[in-house]
C-alpha cells in the first residue's frame, strides 16, 4: 500500500493509499466518526462508517484521543467542504498509540504556556505552516545562489574575535583560551571569496541580545553573501534579485500555508523590482516631514524604520549610513568619508531591517586605523588585515536574517514563531 503525504492527495483522487499522521480532531455523529488527521504536510479529513470498518474498530475510533497516532487507509476523493479539499473513505484504521490527556487545546492559549510547550506547540496547523515556509524559504535561497554559481562555504561557528561589536558576544572557554559564539560569518566570508570568488554562508549566528522584542533572537539563521569585485550597487542588485526569487518561490510553493496563516498575499504579489533607493540622509528628510525629532548622525530604531519604510510597497534599501554608527569594517564614500557605503534593506508592512550589507574597507592603511578606533585588538585581526595585504580588491556583502524574513513573508506579529526553538532573553526551555 503506498504511503501518501496529505498535500499530495490531489494526486490520488480515486485510488487506495495509507496516511500515517495523528489525530487532530474528532466528532462522531451516530454512524460516522471524522477524523481530522494531521502528517505535519497538511490536515485531511477521514470518515470513518461503522457499516464499513466494523463495530470495534468504530468503537475505537470514537475513543481516540487528541494527537493519538494512526495510519488509516482508503479511497481518496475530491471533496471541496473537507479541510483541504480533500477526504478519504476510511476502511482500514491502525492504531499506533493512544496520546494522553494533550495540553494544547483547540482552545485559545496564552503566550507563556505556549512557549512552555513549544515542542507540542509546533505541532499546531499555524505554527506547522510557518516551518513549512521557513523550508521553502532556506531551499530557494540555496537555489538562488547554486544558480548563480556561487559557492556554499561554512563560517566557523567559534570565533577568536568580534564580527559585531563587543556589546553582545556570547563568551566560552576553549580550553582555556577565550572564545565567541559566532555573530556572523562575514570575516571569514571575505578571506573565502577571495579565495573562491563569490561565496555564500548559511548558518547559525549569536547575540547576547539584552533587550526583549518583537524581532531580536538570542539564536538566528543568518544567510551571508560575499562577492569579490562587487561595489555597493552590485551588492544591492544582486540582493533586490534574491529576495524577489523567494517571494515568487514562496507564492508559487506555498499557498496553502499562506492561507493556513491568512497572510494577505496581494501584499506579496505587490512586491517587484528593482526596490527604492534611499540615502540615510533621506530617510531622516522622510522622518522630519512626519513631524519625528530625529537628529542626523543617530541611528534607526525600530519605529523609525517602520516609518520609512510605510512610504514604499517594496523593501526599500537605505544607503550610506554615518561612518560613526556602523561597523568597523565598512568602507567610507570616497565622495563623502562621514558616510559608508553600507546598505541595510527595510521590509516593508513594518517588519523592520532583514539584510544588513555593504562594501568593505580593502585598504590595508584604513583597516588598521580603523580596528584602532574600534579599540579592537590587531592580533585577533592579523589574518583578517592579510587579506588586504595579498591581492586586495574592492569587494561586498551582506546578510539576511532568515527569521525576519520569515515574519514578514507569514505576517507574524513575532519572530518567536519563525523558528522550531527559538532562543530569547531568559527562554532557553525547551
Ligand atoms: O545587520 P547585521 O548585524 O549584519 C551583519 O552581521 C553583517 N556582518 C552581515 C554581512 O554583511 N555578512 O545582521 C544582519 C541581519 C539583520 O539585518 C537582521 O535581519 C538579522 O541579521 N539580525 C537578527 N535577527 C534576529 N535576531 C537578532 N538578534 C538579529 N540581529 C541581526
Ligand atoms: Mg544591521
């Protein structure tokens, strides 16, 4: 008997196949007991006739319990009032096992208890329909970049130094040296695209966060590009081209998720390219004009970033920000040094920055000065400051942050629901 995933029903319509899930819901009226059946693809309903299955196995039906576990096989038939289209005329029922009293009701719960069970919480249509996104966003990324001839390369995830600022490293002892939790895998990006041309990293990324909010994670999923001869207006272009290939990926892949969670597509299918342009010095012009006390030099919080981007349909990329509140790395506008060219890109419907980017310093001379002023010490830097010494070229890059990218492709109110676990301030359970 084959084995099929509920999203793929469509394909069976009229033939016999098993369906191994749990149950998510029941009621039985007289003769019959529906089943709502969850496979973590989608929810299906099997209907299951005392005529046809038998007095026991009716009994046990009409017993089984919230998220009891069962493979059930039948005829699949098209079925337009069933939950997802779909339903199954059940004639065979295997009971797996039998769940205990379950905690998360199909009754509303508060945030806390939620997050307390998390690992059963993920099991939920909404919350199930969010990873399934989350999937598809990580497989075109990868796509994007696999087409573009780039080349996957792993940033270390332990680190002798800061990427980031020294405000929020997670500290360890390795073996008796200092070492970091990693806060993004850029240093290590530009000695790879140097060595491999145009190279990508996807991977985990820390911050010792200390504040609570609707987008900060203690633990997040950063994709990071670098690309060798790339100035700051490839580096946007090329990003523009990426997150356009998600979102089509996204709409064409997962419609049914996006209606699990009644995300207003229109909002999606609105977004095309290329996405604006703006300088920081504009954006804090925008500000003005909508009655904000904002004084140039400082940087975006997050109602900031709402604003600006509340002008535009698509992310708007924000470019040139002060030198004196980015990075250490970024390189200055050689037509105004008070400036970098570094873009950060603003989702739009108020989901704040998702990619921070920008070209890097690629003058021996400026990089020291500027590791200096950063109070940030040389020796941990000595292969960093190599990569100017040998072969430097002008160069970019820039990493998205998946789980905002995430919140904003659902339309979450949170980023606590982007991914399976999420780490937040004082949440590490479970
Ligand atoms: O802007 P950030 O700090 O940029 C960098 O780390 C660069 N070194 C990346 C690069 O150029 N290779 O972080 C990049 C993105 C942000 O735009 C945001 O989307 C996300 O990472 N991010 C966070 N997401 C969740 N929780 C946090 N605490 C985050 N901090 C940054
Ligand atoms: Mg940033």
């Amino acid at each position: 008997m084959e084995t099929a995933l509920i999203k793929n029903l469509s394909r069976h319509v009229g033939e016999q196949v098993a369906v191994k899930g749990w149950v998510y819901n029941q009621r039985s009226s007289g003769k019959i007991v529906f089943l709502i059946i969850r496979d973590g693809s989608g929810l299906m309903q099997g209907v299951v006739a005392k005529q046809e299955i038998g007095e026991m196995v009716f009994a046990a039906a009409k017993k089984l319990t919230q998220e009891s576990a069962v493979i059930v096989t039948g005829i699949v038939r098209e079925e337009p009032r069933s939950v997802g289209g779909y339903e199954m005329q059940v004639t065979h029922m295997e009971i797996v096992s039998i769940a205990e009293d379950y905690p998360i009701t199909h009754k509303e719960h508060g945030v806390d208890f939620l997050a307390e069970h998390r690992h059963l919480w993920i099991r939920t249509p909404r919350q199930a329909a969010v990873l399934r996104i989350r999937s598809e966003i990580e497989h075109a990324l990868r796509n994007f970049f696999y087409e573009r001839d780039f080349v996957l390369a792993d940033a270390p995830i332990i680190t002798p130094s800061a990427c980031e600022g020294t405000t929020n490293l997670f500290a360890l002892d390795y073996h008796g040296e200092k070492g970091y939790l990693s806060q993004s895998g850029q240093l290590y990006n530009e000695a790879n695209a140097m060595a491999l041309g145009r190279i990508y990293c996807f991977g985990p990324t820390f911050r010792a966060e200390k504040s609570k909010t609707r987008r900060h994670l203690l633990e997040f999923w950063m994709m990071e590009a670098e690309m060798a001869y790339y100035d700051i207006d490839a580096n946007i272009q090329l990003q523009e081209e990426m997150i356009y290939y998600v979102i089509q990926r996204v709409l064409a892949k997962c419609q049914n998720e996006l209606n699990t969670l009644d995300r207003d597509i229109e909002k999606l299918k609105a977004v095309t390219v290329p996405f604006p342009r703006i300088s920081y010095t504009e954006a804090v012009e925008l500000l003005k004009q909508g009655g904000e006390d904002f004084t140039w030099g400082e940087d975006f919080g997050a109602p900031h970033e709402t604003i600006i981007s509340s002008h535009f349909a698509a992310p708007v990329f924000v470019h040139r920000y002060p030198t004196a509140i980015k990075a250490f790395y970024m390189k200055p506008d050689p037509e105004n040094p008070q400036v970098v060219l570094g873009a950060d890109l603003l989702a739009p419907e108020g989901y704040g920055e998702i990619i921070g980017g920008g070209q890097r310093i690629d003058d021996l001379a400026l990089l020291e000065q500027r590791l200096a002023e950063h109070k940030l010490p040389q020796e941990a830097f000595a292969w960093y400051l190599d990569l100017r010494r040998f072969g430097t070229v002008p160069h970019s890059g820039f990493g998205l942050g998946l789980e905002r990218t995430v919140a904003w492709l659902c339309g979450l109110e949170h980023i606590r629901e982007t991914i399976p676990f999420p780490r937040m301030l004082h949440k590490m359970y479970p």
